[in-house]
C-alpha cells in the first residue's frame, strides 16, 4: 500500500511539472502575426487621378487589395507603387478590376506612396495597404 502511494504521488508530480511546463512554453512562444491596417483611399469618381500620402512600412511583407462594387464596361484602373526616397517605381498594378477586386503582395521596406489612376467610371472603388507583423 505504502509502495502505491509513492508512485501515485510520483505521477502527481511528474504531471504537474509536465502541465506547468507546457503553461510556461506556451506563454513565451511569439505571438502570431497578423495584417495590420496602414491606409485606405476610396470614392466614386469617373477619370481620376490621387497620389496618396506617404506611408511606412516596417515589416517584411505587405499588400495592397482593391475592390469596387460597379464597374462601367471599358472602365479600369492602375496603382504604381513609388518609393519616396528613390522615386523609383516598386510595382506597377495595371487595369486590376478586371475581376473587381484582388491582392498584390510585396516585399520591400521602407516609405512609400501609391498614384491611383481611374480611367472610366468605377463604383465606390476601395484601395487599402496592410502590412504583416
């Protein structure tokens, strides 16, 4: 009897230490990542053209999506993305509501800036950046 006590008392604590363990590791893994919201332009014009205002960015990836709900046949729109320093172009997203909404992702640093060019008529369009961090 006296035998099955210890071991009892052994497996309580061998649990014990084992749940403790695994509380701990737990709570000092790295917290998960997520999108994270750093601009939204939108409107209804028809033949328009924005230059946004500059935004950082600090992590290794982000997107820029789009979307629009009424497209006019023939209509479509270009984002280039511009670093600020350089003024070179990072990417260039031609005629994207050809499926009314999309993503594109990249992977560069640093400030940046974005001229949206709306040639035709799109319906409350939307164009926002989200970095992953």
């Amino acid at each position: 009897m006296k035998k099955e006590r210890i071991v009892i008392i052994i497996l309580l604590i061998v649990i014990v230490v084992i749940g403790g363990a695994w509380i701990i590791s737990s709570q000092l893994q790295p917290k998960g990542k997520d999108w994270v919201h750093v601009g939204t332009w939108n409107g209804s014009q028809s033949e328009y053209n924005m230059t946004t205002e500059q935004f950082v960015i600090t992590g290794d990836e982000w997107r820029i999506s789009w979307g629009c709900n009424e497209v006019v046949a023939g209509s479509h729109f270009d984002i280039i993305v511009y670093d600020v320093y350089t003024s070179n172009v990072v990417k260039e997203i031609e005629s994207p509501f050809q499926t009314f909404s999309g993503e594109s992702y990249l992977n560069a640093k640093g400030r940046f800036h974005l001229q949206i060019f709306i040639r035709g008529n799109l319906g409350n369009w939307q164009v926002y950046v989200q970095e992953y961090k």
